[in-house]
C-alpha cells in the first residue's frame, strides 16, 4: 500500500508518528478535558470518555476560553497530551496552546482529513515541513 501524504500549513514545530483520534467536533479544552487524565469531559462532545492522550488529534478547530491554552500545557507537563494535534483550521487558543506545549501541530491540510482518516490509523506529522504521512 502506497504512503499518502497531505501537505498542510506549519503551526506548532515536531515530528511523531502515532495513531489518531478523530472528532468532527470543535474541542475546547478548558472544562471539555481533564488534563490529569487526558479524558474529553464534556458530554456533549463526540469523544466524550475516551483518551486523547499519547494519540494524534484530529479535529476541525478548538473552541472555547483562553484558558484552553494553558490547560494544553499542563496536559504536556502531566504527560496526558496528544502526541500532535491535526486541525483543519487552529484557532489561536489551541495552536498557543500547542506552540507553548512543544506539541507539533499543522493545519490547513490540502484535503479533508476528517473524511480520510479512521480512528486509530497511523500517520507520520511532520510539523517542521508540513506534511501529514497516511501509513494505516
């Protein structure tokens, strides 16, 4: 099977490869996720009970408070962070949040991810150069 890869725009600086969490679901982080556990809280939400930490995120943008950005933060010093965040247009709580975390983060993508990607596929982020490697 051949490597899809999305080129898309650089927010957030790293590289990881990993599996992916996927939402359709604007997500804000302060109230709708626990940062000492990585769970979404809000019940609202998609994702609502399930572990956003140690995955990639996908989602169309953030929402929410200021605050948000600081709640990314201490889920990167709890080690209850995702691995990277992949969002289809990052707001500036979320990509702040993001940059201040050493989360690599993109957007932007040149197709629509959220209809791509499955949950748990495997990719390969490349924030230094923007490019998203479909591995499944």
């Amino acid at each position: 099977m051949a490597i899809q890869t999305i080129n898309c725009r650089k927010i957030s600086r790293g590289h990881v490869k990993g599996n992916i969490i996927i939402s359709k679901d604007p997500l804000s982080f302060l109230g709708g996720v626990d940062p000492d556990t990585g769970i979404v809280t809000d019940r609202e939400h998609d994702l609502y009970q399930q572990n956003i930490g140690g995955k990639i995120l996908v989602i169309p943008s953030g929402k929410g408070s200021t605050v948000g950005s600081y709640v990314i933060f201490q889920m990167a010093k709890n080690k209850t962070a995702p691995l990277a965040i992949i969002a289809m247009e990052a707001e500036p709580i979320i990509a702040t949040g993001a940059i201040m975390a050493s989360i690599p983060m993109v957007d932007q993508p040149e197709e629509d991810v959220l209809e791509i990607l499955k949950e748990g596929d495997l990719v390969e982020v490349d924030a230094d150069t923007g490019i998203i490697e479909i591995l499944k």
